[in-house]
C-alpha cells in the first residue's frame, strides 16, 4: 500500500490549468521531493494534498483512504497529514512548548501524556532547551524545527515540506538539510518535500519529481534524473546540463548508441528501445566533455572562472560558435588556469545521453 497515491489530478484556477493530469506514488517512509520552476504548480500540488484546496478532477489516498476524489474532501485535520511551511506559522504568543502541544490539547489529549509528548519531541529535533522561549526569541533554523516537532507529535505519518529552507542563509540551509535526513530516519514519516532548488532536492530524496507547467515529466532517483534525463526540460534543469544535437544516431548495443557531433564520431548512452534516427537531441554535463588534443571538436573558450579545485570554462563550438558547452578543468599544479579566454581548444565527449523521443520515452 503506498503511503500516498494520487491519480489524474487536475486543477484550474479560472481559465489557467495549473495542475494536468498529475498521477504520484509515494511509498510510506519515502523521501520524496517535488522540484520545478516557480509557478509550475508544486504548492498548489501540496495544497491539494493537505487539503487546503479541492481538485477538480483526480483522487488522492493517503494511507489507502480516499480524502480527496469525487464527491469526497475530508478537511485537513482529518487526514493525518503535517505541513512544514516556509515562513513556520507557529503562534507568536505561545512558548514553543505551547505550539509543539496545541494541536493535542485542542484534541483533549490529558495534560500528563501531552507533556510526556512535547517533551519527547522536542528531544527529537534538539529544542529541549528551548521549551520555554517564544518564537520571536528562535533563530529561522530553530523556528522550522520547532513546525517539525508539532508534526511529530500529531503523530503525522506524512509531512509535506513548502519550501522550509528558502527563507534561510546558505550556511544554515546546509545544517537544516542534515537535520531534514535525521528527522526522516527517526520519525519514519513519508516526506513530500517542495522545492525549486535542485541541489537540495538531489541531497535529500530517494525519489525527485520533476514538474514543468502542471504535469510531472519525470519521477526518478537523483542519479537517474542526471544520468537519463526524459526530455529536454529535465537534462537542462539538473546539474547544469545542455542539450545539443547529433547526427546519424546509430544504435550498437541495447544502451548504446554511436552518433556525429560536429562531425566527430560519438559513443553514447540511451535507452535500449532506441532507433537509428538522422538527428537526435543529447543531453551533457560539464564533467563529461575532456579535452581531445589535435582530435575532437575545436571551440572558442568564451569564459573562465575559478571554482575552488577547478576551473569552469564557458566554450562556443559548431561553425557559427552558436553551440554552448560547459568544461571543467583541473588547474595547473601552481593553482594557475590552464586555458585562456579566446583560446582554441579541441573537446572529446567521454559521456552524453541521448534524449528519448517524445513517443518513446519511459514514463515513470
Ligand atoms: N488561489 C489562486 N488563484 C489563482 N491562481 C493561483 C492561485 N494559486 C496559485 N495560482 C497560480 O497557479 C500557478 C501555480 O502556482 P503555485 O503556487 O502552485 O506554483 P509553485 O510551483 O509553488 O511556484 P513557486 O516556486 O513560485 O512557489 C501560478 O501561476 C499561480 O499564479
Ligand atoms: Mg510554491
């Protein structure tokens, strides 16, 4: 039984469809994210699922009960659900004692046993300590977790997570991501995890889905996503990918794939249902291209820039020096830049994935 099961859901808000078609499953304790360009829909998909919004179309299950389909809506409360925001919604007024046990006092649990539940979860996330303070005297770190340990002591088996990094500077986003992954292997929930930053996606879930205006495009492991992505959407939006195109696409393998780009012979990955095709669309990421020596494809580097252990360089390949590719390099022993702006150099590719038709492609 998975955790979380929605099938076709769709919702518009007037004339503009903002969630098409969406079908997701979630195994219970998955960690799963759902990440997309702002205004794709990823927090209307949240709000359907806590209930905050009725879809038009579609069923969600959560723990196998329906709550949302037709005819049907169970409110929020009702649905066994915890919800993490971005900007906390915690009660100003109350101690964080007070906001982790509202929601078992509003339910009649007796005060011992709330007391005994507080306390324990807030051991969970580091705040013992902290019982007493009130939100405003918390850092935004301390303050999601303080929403984190009233999820737990609901007894939230699913706890869906808007965004709760984005108000957070880049140090603490690091430690937060770590306190995420513990609050996940302790508690067992099944996380939903909303967010547009890929990096933090690929750290933390087992499974990603992609969403692009409304729909899911892909739903895969992290490496999966980088390795294969499913369309073009997908291979530009994770891990600095491009998509360039080749020629002759020449199937040799089930998974393998020879093609020319700019001419040059290619070795390829690609899906084992692929066909020979006399263009094709592959997707490449800065680690895959090498410099060739007096073989390759020759291109104009554009731009360097440090990054820590190595050199990124911007190239501009292709006759019209229209074709943007990405390379890192490693710097020479004395920490100096081994290519120049305006430099020509000539790149081999040790690895590119071949874009799946649009017919074609695996939906998962
Ligand atoms: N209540 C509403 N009424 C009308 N339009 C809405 C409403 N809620 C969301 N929308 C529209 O639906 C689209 C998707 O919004 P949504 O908030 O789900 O995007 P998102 O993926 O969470 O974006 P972001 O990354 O910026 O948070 C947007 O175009 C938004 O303007
Ligand atoms: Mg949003």
């Amino acid at each position: 039984m998975s955790a979380i099961d929605i099938t076709g859901l769709s919702k518009s808000f007037g004339p503009t469809a903002v969630l098409r078609d969406v079908s997701l499953q979630l195994q219970a304790g998955e960690f799963v994210a759902v990440l997309g360009p702002s205004g794709c829909g990823k927090t209307t998909l949240l709000r359907c699922l806590a209930g905050f919004e009725t879809p038009d179309a579609g069923e969600i299950r959560v723990g196998g009960k329906l709550v949302a389909g037709p005819g049907r809506q169970l409110p929020p409360e009702d649905r066994g659900i915890g919800v993490v925001f971005q900007n906390y919604a915690l009660w100003p007024h109350m101690t964080v004692a007070q906001n982790v046990g509202y929601g078992l006092r509003i339910a009649g649990v007796p005060r011992a046993r709330r007391d005994e539940t507080v306390a324990r979860t807030l051991a969970v996330v580091g705040l013992q300590a902290m019982a007493d303070r009130r939100p405003a005297d918390l850092s935004g770190g301390q303050r999601q977790r303080v929403a984190l340990a009233r999820c737990l002591a609901a007894e939230a088996q699913v706890v869906l997570l808007d965004e709760p990094l984005a108000n957070l500077d880049v140090h603490l986003r690091g430690a937060m991501e770590q306190e995420f992954a513990d609050f996940h292997a302790r508690s067992g929930a099944t996380m939903l995890y909303i967010t547009h930053d890929q990096a933090e996606a690929m750290a933390l879930a087992d499974r990603v889905a992609v969403m692009d205006r409304g729909r899911i495009v892909q739903f895969a492991p992290p490496q999966q996503l980088f390795r294969e992505p499913q369309n073009e959407m997908v291979a530009g939006f994770i891990g600095e990918g491009r998509v360039v195109a080749v020629e002759d696409l020449t199937p040799v393998a089930p998974g393998r794939a020879m093609a020319r780009f700019l001419g040059q012979p290619v070795a390829l990955r690609c899906t084992p249902a692929e066909r020979p095709r006399p263009t094709a669309r592959i997707a490449l990421h800065p680690g895959d291209l090498r410099l060739g020596g007096t073989e390759g494809v020759p291109a104009v580097v554009t731009r360097t820039s440090y990054r820590g252990g190595h050199l990124r360089a911007e190239l501009a390949a292709g006759p019209a020096r229209d074709i943007a590719l990405t390379l890192n390099l490693p710097l020479a022993e004395s920490g100096a830049a081994t290519v120049a702006r305006g430099q020509t150099v000539r790149l081999a590719l040790a690895d590119g994935w071949v874009i799946p038709e649009p017919s074609s492609s695996l939906s998962s």
